[in-house]
C-alpha cells in the first residue's frame, strides 16, 4: 500500500500559486485592449485573446519548452574565441522526460506556457480593428514554438545572455527578474512589427499625413484591466526572480512593493503629463502608462529598493506617454492599444534599469551581501542589441512571410462592417444596436 | 529601404557580439557596444522612414 503523496516543499508550493496568478495578467492586457479598440472588433478582440492564448499554450507545450530549456539541461552550444555559447536547449518535445512534480523545470515550464501566451496577447492591442483571427491564431503559434522560446533560453534558460558575467565577465550576465526582455520587450517590438505589416487603420490618417482620434469604445473596461493586470504581475514577477534568479520566496514581499509602486508612479506621472498638456487628465493615457509602468517593473523588481521602483516608474510613465504621441504623430504607426509604447518602451527601460540600479546577490556567496556588479550595465546592453538588432527582424521576417502565404490584414469590407459582423456573425453589445424599425409606427 | 534597415539591424547586433566575443579591455569593448547600437538606431530610423503610411491605400 502507498503512502500519500508527498508534499511539495514550501518554496515550490508558493512559486505555484504565484504562476497561477499569471493568467489575471492575460485577463487584464485583454480587456485593455478591447477597451481601446472600437465596440464594433470588440467581441472579435475577446476571441482573439482567447485563441491566442489557446494557441501559445499548445505550441509552448509541443516545442517551446523543448528550445527554452532550463538552467543545467541539455542544449546545443557553439564555441565563440574559446568560450561556449549555448543557442539552443536540446529538450524533447511534449515535455517528455519533464518531471511534473514541483521540479524547478516544471514550474518553468508552467510559467512559459502561460508567458508566451502573455507574450502573445501583446500585439492584438497594435492589430486591434484590422487583424484577422486566422492570421493572428498562425502568428501566435510562431511566437509561442519558436521566437519566445529561443530567447527565453538565452535569457532564462542557461543561453548565452545569461552567460555573459562567467564567461566575460559583464556582471551576473543578463538579468531579467520577470520577462521585461523576454515577454514585455519581445511582445512590444512583435506589436511594433505587425503595426507596420497591416498598416494603419482605414480613416486614421488624412490625406496630408495628419492623424484622426479613434477614441477607445470603454475606458472601464480598460481601467479595470489594469487592475487585474496589477495582480498578473505580482506573480509573474515573483515566480520569475525565483525560478530564474535564485531568489529565495522572501523577495515576494519586496517584489509586490516595488511592482506596486512602478506601476502607481508610471500611471500617475501620466496623468500629470495629459494633465498638464492636455487641461484634463487621458484616461487611455494614464493606463498605458500604468502598464509601461508594470512592464518597467519586471526588469529589476527583485534587485531594487522601493525608491528605485517609484524611479524606475516614474521615468517609464513619461517615456510611455511621449512614445505614444510620438508614434502616432511622427511615425505614423497606428497602434490603438499603445501597446508598442508600453510594452516595448517599458520593458527595454526595464532592462536597462537592472543595469543602473540593481543591487545582485553575490555568486557563490552564503552570506545575503548584494552589490553593485561593474559590467552589468554593459550585460544589460547587449540584450538590449540583442532585441532590436535580432528579436525586431527575425519576428518581422516570420509575420511577413505569413503576410505573403496569408494576409493578415483584414479586407475593405470587413474593416468597413467590423471585425464582429465579419467574422463572427455577432457583435459584442447586441442590445446596443439601434434597429430602424423600432421607431416606425405600426 | 527597409531591406536596408535590417541589415543594419543585423550587423550592429553583430558588431556587438563581435565586442564582447574579442575585446577583452573594458573601455574598447564597451565603445564597440555602444557603436552597435548606434548602427541599430540608424537601422530603425531608416525602417521608420521605410514604412509611410500610404495615403490613400487605407483611406
């Protein structure tokens, strides 16, 4: 007869429950985006999240942990001037030989399920009212079985990122606490690219260049996202600095604090700015800042002290803020949701904090001394080349390939009719249709 | 333009894994990273340039 089985030994169990808090962040980026696209994509919007993070699930589990990989496991390596350089984990497919059981490997490999479908979500705010559901579903899969898993291994699974501090001495290598780089920033420059694929929205921009207002169709759908992305955040930060920077469950304390106070700061600092430029304070504005804010979090979250968060927040609402107005006025990319300025701004500003402000545990070390590591900065910076100069192209270069085998824009009817209508048959608020016939007499 | 634009994406990321792999002196090695950068910032710039909106085709 078998005994029961055994439990899981704290430190897993609470990684568990904080990867299970992920999904509210999905919920949150959702609504968002729904929010601030029109009411009548709105029902298709919600399906597409759906779907998307359906679909990255699913890729994830086929292929994407077998190319992420975990610390210590198999993988491919080159050698580089004498030093090796892992590219890509050598896993198996379906998870086989994944020990299911608590195993640091398998909660990474939970939380990458459900990062690349946050990854994923990304660019619908950027293809909200024009992006359609078979052509984002096929985009997902690319995502979620190839380009996220690729760099996740370079940054979170033992690749090369990683590796920059023991073999050239750049710090502790790349550090990215809670997927600034690997979800924030790759979802945000995903989002930049199919902004430019689709193009803008028909009726965005006049003759001579000038950008007409689509305001979003709810902003409380839109504020309330926020909130339940507050929550997403928390655990997926928290779970990442333990899984993937040997935090011990302790730091989930400071990572709440500091998540908190990037978001709250980033979020106020751009209602000051609409305040102060606008006469009243942008509501759409203020949330993407709030989520500019979150996505600066992710980055140094575990490493930093609660002024530095504020900091780190503050200057990410300003710069979401000004990105946002200026991809629409000087770049002409349409990007209802602002996710580019949010997530692509926030989590590369994220990035680029752990390397100004972030206090690393020591290695090796027994003893809880932290300490500012000369080269991290420089660590940092590579990742950052590494997402513009080979993340933006490699994840342009897949969306416009589909682009060529299957438009991904929707056609002049749809658009004109409405995601809802022309895709689904229905729209998101039935009751809210005006019917002529209700007010002719009988 | 654009085929352009990614080159020079491609070769400023390239000439910073080139920096970190070979320089071994701090000062040189983190020059190199930032002039890779600074290729990749023309790159984008040159994308952006790249992709106007083209009026009248989304009107």
């Amino acid at each position: 007869m078998s005994g029961p089985p055994p439990a899981l030994s704290d430190t897993p169990a609470i990684c568990l429950a904080f990867i299970l808090l992920v999904p509210l962040a999905g919920a949150g980026l959702a609504l968002i985006n729904t929010g601030l696209g029109r009411a009548r994509s709105a029902a298709q919007l919600m399906m597409s999240s759906l779907c998307v993070l359906s679909i990255a699930a699913l890729a994830y589990f086929v292929c994407g942990f077998a190319f992420q990989g975990f610390p210590d496991q198999p993988a491919h390596w080159l050698t580089i001037g004498g030093k090796p350089w892992s590219w890509l984990a050598d896993g198996h497919l379906f998870l086989h030989h994944v020990a299911l059981d608590g195993s640091p490997a398998s909660l990474a490999a939970l939380l990458g399920m459900l990062s690349a479908g946050l990854t994923a979500l990304i660019p619908l705010g950027a293809g909200a009212d024009r992006w359609r559901l078979g052509a984002c579903s096929i985009s997902t899969a690319l995502l979620a079985g190839w380009t996220y898993p690729l760099f996740a291994h370079w940054v979170w699974g033992g690749g090369w990122l990683a590796q920059l501090g023991s073999n050239y001495g750049l710090g502790r290598g790349f550090i990215d606490s809670g997927g600034a780089s690997t979800i924030q920033a790759m979802g945000g420059l995903t989002a930049l690219a199919i902004a430019w694929i689709l193009g803008p929205r028909r009726g965005k921009y006049t003759h001579d260049g000038m950008p007409s207002a689509i305001p979003g169709h709810n902003a409380v759908l839109v504020l309330f996202g926020c909130v339940l992305a507050l929550a997403g955040w928390w655990g997926l930060n928290a779970s990442g600095a333990i899984l993937f920077n040997g935090a011990d469950r302790g730091v989930a304390v400071r990572v709440a604090i500091n998540t908190i106070l990037s978001a709250a700061s980033a979020g106020l600092a751009a209602a000051l700015i609409t305040h102060t430029r606008f006469g009243k304070p942008d509501a759409s504005l203020t949330a993407n800042g709030w989520i500019g804010g979150l996505a600066a979090s992710s980055g140094a979250c575990a490493f930093v002290e609660p002024l530095e968060a504020a900091f780190i927040g503050v200057l990410a609402g300003v710069f979401v803020t000004l990105a946002v107005e200026w991809l629409e006025l000087r770049v002409s990319v349409d990007d209802p949701g602002g996710s580019i300025a949010a997530h692509a701004i926030g989590g590369l500003w994220g990035v680029l904090s752990v390397g100004i402000f972030a206090e690393l545990p020591l290695p090796a070390s027994t003893a809880p001394v932290a300490a500012r590591h000369p080269g991290q900065w420089l660590a940092q910076l590579v990742g950052i080349a590494t997402l513009i100069g080979f993340v933006l192209p490699l994840t342009y270069g897949l969306n416009w390939l589909l682009d060529r085998a299957y438009p991904q824009r929707v056609s002049v009817e749809g658009e004109r009719q409405g995601m809802d209508l022309y895709e689904l048959g229905a729209g998101a608020y039935p009751e809210f249709m005006t019917h002529s016939e209700e007010f002719t007499e009988r | 333009m654009k085929i352009l634009g990614f080159l020079l994406l491609v070769s400023g990321w390239a000439i910073v894994l080139t920096a970190v792999a070979l320089l071994t002196e701090g000062t040189p090695r983190a020059a190199f990273v930032l002039a890779g950068i600074g290729v990749e910032c023309v790159g984008v710039a040159l994308l952006i340039r790249a992709h106007p909106v083209r009026r009248g085709e989304h009107e």
